[in-house]
C-alpha cells in the first residue's frame, strides 16, 4: 500500500497541513497510522466531508446580569 505525507495529502485536497492533522487526530481518516511523529495517509484515502458547524447556531447566548 502507498502512503503520502500530510503535506502531500494537503496538496492533493486543496485544505490546510493543520486540518488534516486534526482529521487524523479524530480518526476521521481511514487507514492513517502515525509513524513516530508523523503521520502516513493511504494514498486512495477519500477526503472526509467537513461536519464543522458553518451556521454559526452553535454560539450560546450568555445571560448579561445587570
């Protein structure tokens, strides 16, 4: 099997070094392994779908007391 690097990965997906990492991290990438310090990617991983919250409904509301 034929792994790429988190750079080469970052290239190949168009999104940032550090966001894969945090995929990694999560697990969210099938087959990533960590190797030491750095992780290896199966080079046919499918790029997972971005389930960060874009609605901006996650901000909770802090009751001011006055």
């Amino acid at each position: 099997m034929e792994y790429l690097s988190i750079k080469q990965t970052s290239e190949k997906w168009g999104i940032s070094v550090r966001r894969i990492q945090v995929l990694c991290s999560e697990n969210r990438i099938p087959g990533a392994t960590k190797i030491g310090s750095y992780w290896a990617i199966p080079a046919d991983a499918e790029k997972p779908n971005d389930e960060r919250i874009k609605s901006g409904r996650y901000i909770k509301t802090q009751k001011r007391e006055e």
